[in-house]
C-alpha cells in the first residue's frame, strides 16, 4: 500500500497541479504548489501560446469516451457526468502562468499561522474534538496534524474550491502538455461517480481538480478516502467533514505517522556550530545535537523523538529547526518545505504552543525562476555542479551552494539567496 501511495504522490509532484498560496487571508487554501513558494500570478487576459482552444474539445471528448468506456466506466456514468461540461479557458491560464512568481518562507508562513487561522483552528477544534479524539485513537495520528491540513487545504472548510472536477480536468487533459497524467485523473473521478460516492453536480474543487475540505486528487482518493459514518459514501466535499478528515489522517497513517513524535522542534545553534551539519542527510539523536550545543529555545535539550536532522530553511539568519521522522510523513502530502512547516507550525499554535522565536531574513526577497536556474547554471559553471538545471532548490542544489560557500570563506549552510547568485555573477 505505501508503495501505491508514493506513486501516486509521486505522479503529483512531477505534474506540479497543487494550487499556490493564497494572500494570507483566512478564507482561502494555502497550498502550496509542489515547487516550494511558486504562486498563480499572471496574466489574467491573455491567452497562453499554445493553448488549443475549444475548437476541437467535442471530439476529443467523443474520443476519450470510447478510452473510458473500454476502462469499465459505464456509458451512462460517463454521459450524466459530461452533460453540462464545457471548455474552460481560465483553467488553462492558470495551469500556464503558475511558475512565475514566488513567495519568501516567512512571508508564507505568516499566513499559514496567522492569528486568524489560528483562532478559526481552536474554534474547528472545541466543535470537532469528540471526532477528531476518535479518529486520532483510530488512525495514531495527532489530531493536531489532521487540523492543520484542513486549516491549510481548505481553511477548515471554509473554501474548498468551486471548479467542477469533471471539467477542469477534462479541460486540462484536452488543452495541456500533462494530457496522459490528468486524463488518468479524469478516468480516476469518473471511477468516484460510478462508485457513487458523489454525483457529477457535487464534484467540485480547485482548478486543477484537488478537492473537497482536505484537497485530494482523485488517485488519492480512490487509494485512501475513508467512509468514516459508514453511510457508504466517502463523502469529502459535504459539509461534515468526517468523512475528510478520517481520510487525512488515514493518508498520514499509511505514510508511516508515528503518534506522539513532533514534526520538528525549533533549537538554538551554539556559536561556531558546524553548518555543513544542516544537512537532510545527516541525523543524530537529540541527545546528540545536545552534545554538540544544539538546544530547544527553552535552553534544554531536546526529547529524545527518534532520530532527527538540522534544517535552516532561511539560512544561519533564520530559524533552525531539528526535524524528525514526521517531516517526511507530511511531505508525502505536499513536498514543499514551506507546506510542512505550515502545517506543523500551524498544528502546534492550535495546541498551545508559542510562536517561532527567532527571525527571518526579511530583507530578502525569493528567487524568481529564471534567477534559480540561473543560479544553478552559474553554481555549474564554477564547478559546484547541481546535476539539474530546472530551479527547483532541493538537496542537490543546496549541496552545490553549500560547496560554493566553503570555497568561498562564507557561512556553508546552504542557502540559495541573492547574495549568493550576486556573489556568482
């Protein structure tokens, strides 16, 4: 099952079909697209080169029925569901201008853990705690983590996306470079409807077809959706989210949630720490890192969680955090770093837990695309080779600044900011 998991998790990330982040307020999903901080700005008016246009989407649609139909959905599922749907060309904008723009960590995570979407989450929690006791005792996994999902996915269910599914992803099979993978999502909710866990008329959610209060795709939901009531429906897109927030918390379960263990702690660095040791790759126990100075900001050391890694997503001037193993459970849901911290962060202030003490570099700005590829072709070229010039800043790429900076006489921690793309140039 785990393995049917990442692949379908998988298949998300190298399609990029998560909608971006929203403008903090509390209305809205902050969720982040699969290339951390990228947002949907763009042009709003003009139409995408190599967009087809509707012209030809009837036939397609003649064509793919007869794909469907030999997949084993029914003539009549397929036709009440295709009654009403029409080319949408804003599906298409957005599926084209998502990768321009980009968003700082901390300028995301002050909506993420706003004060508002923190208060909308006490008040989910004290309506929803007897369910969410249940399904925490069912699943093993916190409730804190289910709650803050929902707060980011659809801010807790308070806007869970009005496209319909059918046509969005219909649009974007037709009109799109991604055809073959959202075909297999439109075959997937096709397969929902003739399930009968929705009719076509409720099937509604973002863009790009992520949907109801916890925002799944439908592979994801046809592999691990829950019928929490027993009414036998997975009825995501109600307005009782039972039924959702069983299927998170089942997600996170079958990703290998461990009950009890933090997603991350932040801890203070002790002077002269080694940063070549801020490294996703290196772990040590807690008791470890309190060896070499690495403490929680109470000045104690950190409980012993399992094993566990620094990581500094803002560089030696911002936050450190000693991260465990339920980091990566959550970035089975969404891979951007920002995302996780968001829903950790988020998670904890709803529980009680304090703000996040130390600063960020607010006078930095993110790198747009262009300047990350650019940064990465410069670090290439100066023999710090990233392997990849695509302006996605993972391991590889922060190894390769990293090596830059050492060389350099700079702090090594690895962070891929404009100081050091001016450095390189």
């Amino acid at each position: 099952m785990r393995t049917r998991i990442l692949s379908i998790f998988m298949s998300l990330w190298a399609a990029g079909v998560a909608a971006a982040p929203g403008d903090g307020a509390p209305e809205e999903s902050l969720r982040p697209s699969a290339r951390p901080f990228l947002s949907t700005q763009g042009s709003a008016t003009q139409v995408p080169q190599g967009v087809k246009g509707a012209a030809g989407f009837r036939g397609w649609i003649a064509g793919f029925r007869v794909r469907a139909l030999e997949k084993g959905i029914s003539a009549s599922t397929f036709d009440a569901a295709f009654r009403d749907v029409d080319y949408d060309p804003e599906v298409v904008k957005r599926d084209r201008n998502q990768n321009e723009f980009t968003k700082t960590l901390w300028v995301y995570l002050d909506s993420a853990a706003s004060e508002a979407r923190i208060a909308a989450g006490k008040k989910a929690l004290a309506e929803h705690r007897a369910l969410l006791d249940r399904i925490e005792a069912k699943y093993g996994v916190d409730k804190q983590a289910v709650l803050a999902i929902w707060g980011l996915e659809s801010a807790f269910g308070t806007y869970r996306g009005n496209d319909p599914v059918i046509q969005s992803l219909a649009t974007l099979a037709y009109d799109t470079r991604r055809g073959a993978f959202f075909e297999g999502q439109l075959l997937d909710a096709l397969t929902i409807l003739q399930n009968g866990d929705t009719v076509a008329a409720n099937m509604k959610g973002s863009w790009a077809g992520a949907m109801g209060h916890t925002q799944f795709m439908p592979s994801s939901f046809l592999a691990l959706a829950e019928d929490w009531n027993g009414d036998g429906r997975r009825d995501i897109w109600s307005d009782d989210p039972a039924d959702a927030l069983a299927s998170a918390a089942n997600y996170l379960s079958e990703n290998g949630w461990q009950k009890g263990m933090p997603w991350g702690v932040e801890v203070t660095l002790p002077e002269g720490f080694d940063y070549t040791l801020a490294d996703r790759e290196i772990e040590k126990t807690p008791s470890d890192w309190a060896a070499l100075g690495v403490m929680g900001t109470d000045g104690k050391p950190v409980a012993d969680h399992g094993p566990s890694s620094i990581l500094l997503p803002g560089g030696h001037l911002g936050a450190a955090f000693m991260i465990f193993e339920n980091f990566a459970v959550i970035e089975r849901y969404n891979t951007a770093d920002a995302y996780v911290i968001g829903v950790g962060h988020l998670g904890d202030r709803i529980m009680g837990g304090v703000p996040i003490r130390h600063g960020w570099p607010r006078e930095d700005r993110a790198l747009t695309l262009d300047e990350r590829m650019e940064l990465q072709t410069r670090l290439r070229d100066a023999g710090f080779d990233p392997e990849k010039i695509d302006g996605r800043i993972g391991p590889l790429t922060i190894d390769a600044v990293r090596g830059y900076q050492k060389s350099t006489g700079a702090v090594p921690d690895g962070y891929a900011s404009l100081r050091v793309l001016d450095a390189l140039r």
